[in-house]
C-alpha cells in the first residue's frame, strides 16, 4: 500500500528510488556471491562516477569549456564531428572491455556455481557489453571514419547537411550517456542485446532495464537513419568535377552502400523497440502471444536489422582495407570494378539472409534450406574482396606498417571466421551449435578483425590528417600484437568449449572439463586489455612527442587519393578549390606526372561554410531528458520534454544566419604557405617512412621504384 510519502517521492522522482544504487546491493546482500556482485557493480559506478568529476575538474581547471562548446559541441565542420564519434566509441570501448573481462573472470570462477558476479548481473552485462559494442562503439568508429574521410576523398567542402551531422552525433552520445546512466542507477535490462521479448516484456521484467534499452537504442537508431541519408547524397551530390562513380575511392564506395543499408535497414530496429514500448508502456500486446501478439514478429523485424546491420559494420572496414593494401603496398587497387560489384552484391545479398539468426525457431525446413543457400552465397563476394588484396600486395613493395600488420592479421583471422560461418549457414549444423559458444567465436571472430582491426588500421592511417602528427609506431605495434594474439587466446578457445556444448551466456556450470578453456579465454582477455592500453599509451606518447612526429606536407604515407593532397591537419575549407579529377587514384595520378594538387585556375574566391550551430547539442539534450524521464516514469517532466521538441525543430527553421564567409586573401596566405613549405621540405623514401625525416612529403612509389 502506497503511503503519503511514497506518492510525494513519486512525483519528482516517478518510480526511481534509493534501491537504483548499486550500493543498495551490498546492504541487501545475502551470501558471498551477491556480496561481490554488489562490490562489483558499486565499483564499476563509482570509476564511472570519478571519471566524469575528473574530467569536468580537468575542463574547469583548464578553462577548456569555452572552446568545447564552441569550436567542438556545436561545431558541423564534418571533421570535427568525425573526430568527436570517434573519441565517443573510444570511451564506449573501454567500458564494454572492462565489462567482457568480468564476464571472463566469472566464467572461470563460476565452474562450482559461485562466482563474482549474480545470474541477473551476468545478463545485465552481456546485455550492455553487446549493445555497446554494436551501437556505441563499431556504429560510432565506422561513422566517424566515413564523416572524417569520405568528404576529402571526394574532394567536397562538408556533408550535405552538416546540422544535421551534429544532430546525429549528439543523438548517438545520448543513448551513450543513457548506458552509461544505468551503470550508476541500475539495473539494466538482462534481454541481451537483441532485446526479445518475453524476456523485455513487462509481465516478465517491469524493471527499468528494459526501457533503459530501449530509448539508448531509440536514439542511436534515429541518428544513424539521418547519418545513412546525409551520407548517401553527399555522395550523389557532393563529388568534385572529373569525380564519377567508377573513379571514387573504395572507401568512398564502401561508405555509399553503407549508407544506403543504414536509410533501410534501421527503421526495422526502430518500429521493433517502439512496439515493444507500446506493449510495455501501453499494455499492447505486440509481441505477447498470450495477448494475441507473437514474439516472431519482434524476431523478423530485428533480424531485418540485424543482418543488412553486420555489413553496415563490416563494409567501411572494408573500404579502409582496400586503401591500406593499396597505399602500403604501392601499387593501384586491384581488380577495382570486381571490389564495387562484390561490394554491391553483399550489400543487396545482406536483406536476404536475416532467417539464418532462427533456424531452430519452428520455420519449415524449405525455408531454412532457402536462407542457408543465401547466406552461403554472400560468402562468394566476400572471398573476392580477399583474392583481390591479396593481388594488391602481390609484386608490390609492401611496407610491414601498422595499419598493414592489422591488414595481414585481418586476412588470416577473418577467413578463418568467414568459414565458420559458411559451416552455420547449414541449418543441421546450426541446430547443434546454435545458443553454444561456438556461435559467439563465430560472430566475434567476424567482427573484431573485420571491423575492429579495420578501425584501428584506419584510425593509424588518418590520424595525422586530423592533427598534424603521426602516431608513435613503437606502441602501435604492441597494441596491435596485443589484439591481434588477445583474439586468438580469448576466442579460438570458444570454438572449442562450444563443440563440448557449453551455452552462450552461462555465469556458472559443473562441467569440468570446461574451466581449462575458459582459463585460457580469461588469459586472451587479459592481452586484449593490454592491447587497449598500449593504444591509449600510443596516443599520449604520440602528444608529448608530437614535434618530431609532426608531418605537416601532408603526405606521410605516399597516399593515393585526394586527401593527402592538402596540408596536415586539414583546413576547415578542406580545399582551396574544388578539385577536378582525371582518374582513379587522384593524387596518386597527379604525383606520377610530377604535379601536385595546384591553386585554382581562376584564382581564389571566398569560401561559405556552414557557421556553427547549438541545435545538435540541445537535441541531444533533450533526447536524454526524455529518455530518462520515460525509463523512471517521471511523467510531470516527459509532456514538457516531448513538447519542446518540435519547437526547438521549429526554431531552428527560424535561423537564417548560418553561413560563415572565409576571404580569399586568407586561403590565398594559407595556401601558398603550405606550399612553399612542401617545396622547402625534402621528400623522404619509403625507407625513412618511420624516422624523423618524415615530414609528410613522401617520394611516390613511382618515381622510388624508378631509381
């Protein structure tokens, strides 16, 4: 029975309550095991608590929070925000890492049913582990990558619509902060990351949990829908002159079919977390078979998602691979117009495979048959993609670089995966491994060499673009070791343990036999940790060093398309004038004949770009408002929250100032000052790649080949 004070407390406070702490865990502890897992958790959300009051101390003490308002938050210069995505999976990285450790650690001390964490904590973490690593790391990361990388390589100015490119960032950060909320105020919801009901229902969870997922979902959905379709016409719309389709870099074509995957592919995922809203919220029963709902129907619409979702990652990854190849083996792309169709065809193939994800859900075998023949078949484009780096590399003069020892590890690791793969596509096969370990080493061993090493390689490779320095290479290639034999020890083993029938998502079992693997998983783990820290060593030995680093010509690595034309880092206006193309590999072309990008034939002109706008940041504030407000039943403030969005919408359509003018006397001083810098600066050889001589003005691998 609700006292006075109850319904006082609710008013401000809706169902929120002391209890949300995990600390509250601890007193409430009864046993070893829930003691512990209370520690844990109480653990987890005081580092999450001191480093966000490190972090604001640190801006305070600095007098940084000026700039970042204005010169990062409501900047829509496409760099920036590429850089800030960027920065935000980085962050959302270190917390799903910290959270697959503990899950390794229990799954070791877990083999006599105890452990350290709880049966409902172990869920809340994979749950979180696996939505964070899926849309608040790889969708960030790649995102980033293309905001950063796909303008220049087109040779445009910014995105098509560059608020909106704020807008989807500050969107994404919101579910982030959202995820990130629920570790302080817990629980999460125990669904895993694809949410099924009944375990989402409210019948079976009326906990915050679930509605934590669904709104951090929501808003990452939401933005990566407006970032597929500013994508897609910056690429249609935005190419420099002499830029046709068949001479866009691979990068550039991997981000197109990303793009267009991203405009069809996340409306599924956001009608499917709204129904489920609707049934929870609303009492509908979408999903609830005994209200005349059906689970499959959630099943579908997620799927429909969830597979065209595993080649939105995987397809930029793939880009980044086809420039590394190219650039640290010297030579042109091989076999370009086999690498666009292939990439096309998984792009389109992706929408017909989604039933594999439920063979074993009571669908007819015909039809399992029929998906299993699809999903084989999207392997054959892939394995082009694979012969056709390899035949980059062959007879060229490849460098052993950082990005390229990701790249060789990325050929061995992901065909390893890829074949496992073709062996789940048989739905037999399936029914035995399917909910087991195997599957786990499967999907991990498609994603973190495919995209994460991709990622890494790419972030290496463009780092000096964004700031002007290169990356310490020493560090660079003990983090890479580390991820690279990390993967091995963490997740070869899971093949294994899943042949020997261990279930995915198990905190704690009696089979003996099991605890040897697991132990060796932990060990992996440990390296992948390792290797996470070496990275974050790399950058701050990177900072402190960056004058003997510094590569401000602008082409460190003998680069091949028109971003490593221009100086490092890169101007706000990316280009003095549009540039016109003749070819493929732009640049690469331009330096074989002794040129290099010139000054604009009919001599400089002012250039407008967008000005800076706060609409993104307040969207993003009032994503998280609102979705807190609806996660705790704080109605009195969910009417207000939701009613100020159309009218901030609205008043933006209200803003007409929002061009800046940047005069041509000032390209003109900067351009010819990075020119004559380029003249005055010796070109370096391969050899020297990695030494101080590097300053960004590399000898073409024609004219080294040459000598």
């Amino acid at each position: 029975m609700n006292t006075w004070s109850d319904d006082v407390w609710g008013f401000p406070f809706g169902r929120l309550t002391w209890d949300a702490l995990p600390v509250m865990d601890i007193f409430k502890a009864d046993g070893r095991t829930e003691l512990l897992s209370g520690i844990t958790g109480t653990a987890a959300a005081g580092m999450a608590v001191l480093g966000f009051v490190v972090v604001v101390i640190l801006i305070t003490a600095k007098g940084w929070w000026r700039p970042l308002w204005s010169e990062w938050l409501t900047s829509v210069d496409h760099k920036k925000i590429g850089i800030m995505y960027i920065v935000f999976s980085f962050v959302m990285l270190a917390r799903a890492l910290a959270e697959a450790f503990v899950m390794r650690s229990q799954q070791v001390v877990g083999h006599d049913g105890g452990g350290i964490v709880m049966p409902d904590h172990f869920a809340q973490l994979f749950t979180t582990h696996g939505t964070i690593m899926i849309f608040f790391m790889a969708m960030p990361f790649l995102t980033g990558m293309i905001n950063f990388a796909m303008p220049l390589q087109i040779g445009a100015r910014d995105v098509a619509f560059p608020v909106l490119n704020s807008v989807s960032l500050m969107l994404t950060i919101a579910g982030g902060v959202i995820l990130m909320v629920s570790l302080v105020l817990e629980p999460f919801s125990t669904g895993g990351w694809t949410g099924y009901p009944p375990y989402t229902e409210l019948s079976y969870n009326p906990g915050a949990g679930p509605d934590y997922w669904i709104w951090a979902v929501t808003l990452s959905s939401i933005g990566s829908t407006f970032t597929g379709l500013n994508f897609a016409v910056t690429i249609y719309k935005k190419r420099c002159p002499g830029m046709t389709l068949m001479r866009m870099p691979l990068f550039t074509w991997t981000s197109l079919c990303t793009s267009i995957l991203m405009i069809f592919a996340m409306p599924p995922l956001t009608i499917a977390t709204a129904l489920l809203a609707l049934d929870r919220y609303m009492g509908f029963h979408f999903f609830t078979n005994g209200g005349g709902g059906n689970m499959m129907n959630y099943a579908n619409l997620f799927w429909l998602f969830g597979h065209p979702e595993v080649y939105i990652l995987i397809l930029p990854a793939f880009g980044i691979w086809s420039e590394v190849f190219a650039t640290f083996s010297g030579k042109t792309l091989y076999g370009y117009t086999a690498l666009v169709i292939a990439t096309m065809a998984i792009a389109v193939l992706s929408f017909t495979v989604w039933v594999h994800h439920f063979f074993t859900m009571g669908q007819s075998a015909n039809l399992n048959a029929a998906f299993g023949i699809a999903t084989m078949l999207i392997g054959v484009p892939t394995g082009v993609k694979i012969y056709d780096w390899m035949l980059t590399m062959y007879r060229g003069r490849v460098r052993i670089s950082v990005p390229m020892l990701y790249a060789i590890a990325f050929l061995f690791l992901f065909t390893i995966g890829g074949l496992s793969g073709i062996m789940l596509a048989n739905p037999t096969i399936d029914y035995q491994t399917h909910n087991t370990l195997f599957l786990v080493a499967h999907f991990h061993n498609m994603l973190i060499p495919g995209l994460l090493y991709g990622m890494i390689a790419g972030y290496t490779m463009w780092f000096p673009k964004a700031f002007g320095f290169r990356l310490d290479e020493k560090w660079g290639y003990r983090a890479a070791w580390c991820w690279i034999l990390g993967f091995m020890g963490a997740f070869f083993p899971l093949y294994v343990l899943g042949l020997m029938g261990m279930p995915r998502r198990m905190s704690g079992y009696f089979t003996g036999e099991w605890l040897p693997w697991t132990i060796i998983a932990l060990g992996g783990a440990v390296v992948i940790l390792a290797g996470f820290l070496s990275l974050i060593v790399q950058l701050w030995v990177s900072v402190r060093h960056r004058k003997r680093l510094a590569v401000p010509v602008g082409d460190p690595w003998d680069g091949r398309s028109l971003e490593w034309g221009i100086p490092n880092p890169a101007p706000e206006w990316n280009f003095p004038a549009l540039p016109r193309v003749e070819g493929r590999d732009a640049f690469a072309t331009l330096k074989a004949s002794g040129h290099d990008l010139g000054p604009p034939e009919d001599g400089f002109e002012d250039i407008w770009l967008p000005k800076n706008a706060a609409f993104g940041p307040v969207m993003g504030a009032l994503g998280t408002a609102l979705a807190f407000t609806l996660t705790w039943h704080m109605w009195w403030a969910v009417l207000p929250l939701a009613a100020l969005v159309p009218l901030v919408i609205i008043a933006q359509g209200f803003r007409r100032n929002t061009e800046k003018r940047i005069p041509a006397e000032e390209v003109r001083k900067e351009w010819r000052a990075f020119r004559e810098l380029a003249a005055r600066t010796p070109r370096v050889p391969r050899s020297s790649e990695y030494t101080r001589d590097n300053r960004g003005h590399a000898i073409p691998m024609s004219q080294e080949a040459a000598r």
